[in-house]
C-alpha cells in the first residue's frame, strides 16, 4: 500500500491509502522523492478540464516528478533500477503525488546532476510546455521577437530562458514587483501590465510569436501585435472566435496540451547542467499540504514553481 492524493469526485481532494501500481511492458515504476504543482492540477481536480482530458475517478493527482526507478517493465531499455529520474506522467493517468507513480519510459530522462531532487521536480512540465509552445508549434528562431505573458510564473519564467537561449528578443509582462526577477532571466524588455497597456507598447513594433498563459481579454489583444504571418500559441485554450478573428488578422492562433517526452527533457537536463537553465522553487509542502499548495496556485502569483516533498 502507499499513501496517494485522490479525487473520488470533483472537489474533494482526499488522502488515501492505495494499492502500489506495478509497472506495464514499456512503463517505469518510480519513488516519488518529490512532485511539481501545476494549475492543471487544480483545475482537473475541481472537474474543469474533464472534456479536456481522458480522466476516470478515482484519480490521483500531481503530473511533475522526480524520484527514483524501483522497477523496469519487461520492454524498456536505457534506464536502470536506482537511477534518479524525472518526467511527466500522461495528464489524466493516476499522477505524482503519490509515493510511487508508474510511468511509460518515453517520458522519462535521467535527472540533471547539477541539482536536487526537489528542484528536478519542479522542471518537467513548465520546461516540457515552453519547448512545445516556443519550439514545437511557435517554431521560433534566433532573430525572432517574442512576447512571453506572465513572465515571473512557473511557464513564463522557463521560457524566458528558453527563448533567450535559441537567440530571440524576449518581451514579457510582468508586474513591477517582479521587473527585477524577469531582468535577471534575460528578458529584453519588460512591461509592467499594472501601468501600461501591452497593447499599446507593441502596436508599432510588433512581434513574430506570443506565449499566451493567460487567455481572455490580453489573447485577444495579443493578437493585434503580432506581425503578418505570426504566430499566438496558447495553453489557455483557444475559441473559435479567437481563431475567426486570427484568420482576419493573417496570422495563426493554436492551443497547446503538453505532452510528455523523454527526449526534450534530456535536452532540458543538458542546458541545466550547463547552467543556461533554472526553475526557482517558491515554496515547498508535505504530501498532506497540498490543498494549502493549490489554494496558493489558484492566486496566479507565484513567483517559479510550488513542489510538494515526498520522500
């Protein structure tokens, strides 16, 4: 048995004493030492994306990790029990805050060697959303300017540093107490939402991409600094209306699920490693804080990630 963070019904976040899972042909079965917190825990755990995501009830939460491999599935190669890994469970499959979370392979990497385990944890998911949003479907290049909403959160403070490393200029908003804290991470120019409308600063110097983390009124604004033929690529969710008034504008607007990958995360453990990449944890919690870690999610300020500690 271990001790794993359940919904059994929308809203009801309960600690429960479960049945170790065992690990499939081509799946790992992992030690959690320690777990990131997203929005999309929260947001899954409240019922909000179930038409979103293929989920069944009960259901265990958390999608971040890094822990230790305890068993191989018959199918899998490349990895060896005792080694320290992290990655990112299918969204909508029993997750990381849990003692032990089996895992398909494909998803996983050999942790960076340079940091711990509780900040490895925290790197899986906003690193594996800004790839594929900058990279994957923003098919941004050197030269490239960028506007990066929200930079001070978990995703737009990974994809500063991403984005700065493939050589574009990075834009981002902010609010002025964290101006400081977005300098530092590279960005080239920063506007302080609170005083200035994003809108307004960029309509005459637009941009080739914009990372939108927020949707609503600041998607719909985003679209009108973009350069002909740019791209908006959100993880908010996209409407038709959105898409209607894109194709009006002659650029491109497209939502983003992240998806797990082995393969871009031994890309992010090398740029850790090199020291071109860091997640700064906020705040740490026990297993049993993790509702206290989504109330403090929910606020849309904190500055990097929230990792709950396991083991």
């Amino acid at each position: 048995m271990m001790k794993a963070i359940q919904i059994t019904e929308y809203g009801q976040v309960l600690t429960k004493l479960v049945e170790r899972p065992e690990p499939a042909a081509d799946e790992v079965l992992v030690k959690i030492v320690a777990a990131g917190v997203n929005p999309v825990d929260w947001k899954i755990a409240s019922g909000d994306l179930a038409v979103l995501v293929n989920q069944s009830l009960p259901l265990t939460l958390g999608w971040d990790l890094a822990g230790e491999i305890i068993a191989l599935g018959s199918e899998v190669s490349g990895f060896n029990v005792g080694e320290s890994v992290f990655g990112m469970p299918e969204i909508g499959r029993n997750g990381t805050f849990a003692e032990y979370c089996v895992v398909k392979a494909s998803a996983l990497a050999v942790s960076p060697k340079t940091v711990g385990m509780t900040e490895a944890a925290a790197y899986p998911l906003v690193c594996l959303t800004s790839w594929q949003t900058l990279f994957t479907a923003g098919e941004l290049k050197a030269g490239q300017r960028v506007l990066i909403h929200a930079g001070a959160g978990g995703v737009g403070h990974v994809a500063i540093q991403l984005a700065k490393a493939k050589g574009a200029y990075v834009i981002s908003t902010t609010s002025e107490a964290n101006r400081d804290f977005v300098a530092q991470l590279g960005a080239d120019e920063i506007i302080n939402y609170c005083d200035v409308d994003f809108e307004a600063v960029l309509e005459n110097n637009k941009v080739d991409l914009v990372l939108d983390t927020l949707g609503g009124e600041a998607q719909r604004k985003s679209l009108n600094v973009l350069n002909a033929g740019g791209r908006l690529v959100s993880i908010a969710g996209i409407t038709p209306e959105i898409e209607s008034v894109a194709s009006t504008l002659g650029v491109t607007a497209e939502f983003v699920f992240v998806q797990g990958n082995g393969e871009q995360l031994r890309n992010v453990a090398e740029m850790v490693d090199a020291r071109q990449l860091s997640v700064t944890v906020a705040k740490t919690f026990s297993l049993d804080e993790v509702t206290t870690a989504f109330d403090m999610s929910k606020q849309g300020r904190v500055r990097g990630k929230l990792v709950v500690q396991i083991a």
